[in-house]
C-alpha cells in the first residue's frame, strides 16, 4: 500500500485529493495537514511514501516547505498545485529547484469534467515516484567528461528534444550549458498539463543564454532559439523551417513527442538530430527510431542519474539510439553533433 500525506491549507481541496487517492486500489491517505509546520511536525513520527504539495500555504509556502522536508527526510515530493496565478506557477516550478519531482495539475472538483484526466495523471504519477527515494538534485554531481562523437556525413540543421516526467529538471540542466551561439533552432517536445507551459519557459530561461519561447504559427524558426509548444497542442514543422501549431484533438499526452520526432523527419531528414530524455510510456520511440533509419542522429538519456527511464529505456531496446547518454554528457555530445568546424 502505497501511503500520502497531503499538504493543503484548503479542506475542500482536501477532500477531494483524498477521495482521488482513496478510490485507487494500492494507494491511501494517512494524513492530510494545513502548512509546512504541521507537516513538519507530522513527519517527525509518520513516514509517508509521497507528499502531495499545495504551493500556497500559511507561513512557508510550497517551495519553502518543501525545501525544510527534504533537509531532514528522503521522501519524494510532488508539487499540486491548483491556483494557476503567475507567482504561484512561478513558485511551483522553482520548488523543482530544491528537490520537488514534478508540478501537477490539482483535480478541480469531483463533477468537474476537467478533473477526470488532472486525477488519473496524479496517480499515476504517485504510483511512480513511490519507488524514488532519493531526491532529485538540480544538476548532476559528475563533471562533464569528453564525448567520442563519429565523424558526422550530414550538416545538422534542427534539433528535436523528448520528454515527458523529470524533463524540466533536464532541460533546464541541458540548455543552461548551451551558448547563445547555439548554431541551430532547438524543437521541445515536453509533456506537460494546460496552464503551466510559460511558467516552465521563464523558470528555465533563468539559466539560459538561449531565447526561450511558445512557438507561433508560421513563424520561422532561427538558430539559438528554443521552442514550445502552446497548451494542448503540437509543434509540427515545414522543409523551410516554418513552424505549423496543431492542436491536439483527445485526450493524450501534449505535445506528442511522436507528432514532432515525425515532422522534423519530413522537414529535415538526415539532417536532424532527436534527442529523447527521462520519461515514462512509448511516446516517440518507433518515430525516433525511423529517424535513425533516415541517417539522421539520435541521443537516448541513458540510465545513469535518469530519473524515470521508462521512455528511454524503451527507444534503446527498439534500437533508436546512436549515442546512449547520461545527463551530464548530453549538452557537451549536442555541441559537438551540431558543431561542424571541430
């Protein structure tokens, strides 16, 4: 049985976390309290295996609570946050910062329609990171090693990133690493719920030389930019690097990592470079694998410091990988692939 504490200064909001998590076989609530103090103190006698976190909270916030938990206890905190204001989806993602795992969408209401897919991707999420018992640390430890790189038969024009769970931790380590000079226009595909996409832009732009932003319709991409796509929509691309926005017509997870791994396919062939992180589930395997096939380079996180290495692990067993690499080498092998003069 896996066990939650819920921190949440809101008793409706309570409720209905608690009967979500409830209603999951495996899974309870051992108990729900008001602010940081009184899960501090909580924790001085229980031991849960996941802590929900509301990010506004009397006294400490979310951030701050959740920094003063991983201090003293090794327990795998995930961040619901349920105001979508700027400051409080700000806060939530720098809680990412300081050991949090992931930022959820909190379900709404119990007869809210909206709140069937909020709740079924918090437990699973939950289901997942029960197993996590070390907290994730911002940038890895290990310092970046030499990355022998082939001899590269084509002139890389795009780069094209996966990812889906533990992917903001990643990136932002990623692109803080890259020059402003970044030779070419970087696409992201990463799963995430409505309402959080330019939180996560302006978090990871704070440690970015790169130009980070929500990809527009028919808007040309330029070399040292990194796009996104919009809310519950896809990035797809033209051979002139024009970029297409397509929405996503059901329920799944957006934006498609398959939807963009084939349209940089179409659009520049052998020529691109698909780069597939931590994740859960299929999303973009066979297309990062035809990609491959293409003659195109593709980079698979490998399991070393991979904080879920579901999706990775599946592109490796397809075959999809050129290079299989940790974390900490993946910036420098990127360089190095799209770097033509060295």
């Amino acid at each position: 049985m896996i066990k939650v504490l819920i921190v949440d200064d809101t008793q409706v909001e309570r409720e209905v976390l608690s009967y979500v998590i409830n209603n999951e076989i495996n899974l309870e609530v051992m108990g729900a309290v008001n602010n940081g103090e009184e899960a501090l103190k909580y924790l001085q006698t229980h031991k849960p295996d996941v802590i929900t976190m509301d990010m506004h909270l009397p006294g400490m916030d979310g951030m701050e609570t959740t920094k003063e938990i991983l201090k003293l206890h090794n327990i795998p905190i995930l961040i619901v946050s349920g105001s979508q204001s700027m400051f409080n989806v700000d806060r939530s993602f720098q809680a990412l910062s300081v050991g949090a795992l992931a930022v959820l969408e909190k379900p709404a209401g119990l007869n809210d329609p909206n709140s069937v897919e909020a709740a079924r991707t918090l437990i699973e999420t939950i289901k997942i990171v029960s197993k996590i018992k070390v907290p994730l640390k911002e940038s890895p430890t290990k310092e970046p090693s030499e990355v022998v790189v082939h001899k590269i038969p084509v002139k890389i024009k795009a780069v094209a990133i996966g990812t889906s769970f533990g992917g903001p931790q990643a990136l932002r380590y990623i692109f803080s690493l890259l020059p402003a000079t970044f030779p070419v226009p970087i696409f992201v595909a990463q799963h995430i719920a409505p309402g959080f996409i330019t939180s996560l832009i302006e978090w990871l732009s704070q440690s970015s030389k790169l130009q980070i932003k929500v990809a527009e319709e028919n808007e040309i991409a330029k070399p040292g930019f990194i796009y996104f796509a919009p809310d519950l929509c896809h990035i797809m691309l033209h051979e002139n690097g024009r970029i297409k926005i397509l929405k996503s017509e059901k329920i799944e997870p957006t934006p498609s990592i398959s939807h963009l791994f084939n349209s940089i396919s179409k659009a520049y062939g052998s020529h691109s470079l698909g780069v597939l992180l931590t994740g859960m589930g299929k999303d973009g395997v066979d297309e990062l694998l035809n990609l491959k096939h293409q003659g195109a380079i593709t980079v698979v996180q490998s399991a070393e410091g991979c904080l879920l290495y579901g999706l990775p692990k599946e592109a490796i067993l397809a075959g999809a990988a050129s290079y299989v690499v940790p974390l900490h080498h993946i910036p420098k092998t990127i360089l190095k692939l799209v770097d033509h003069d060295k």
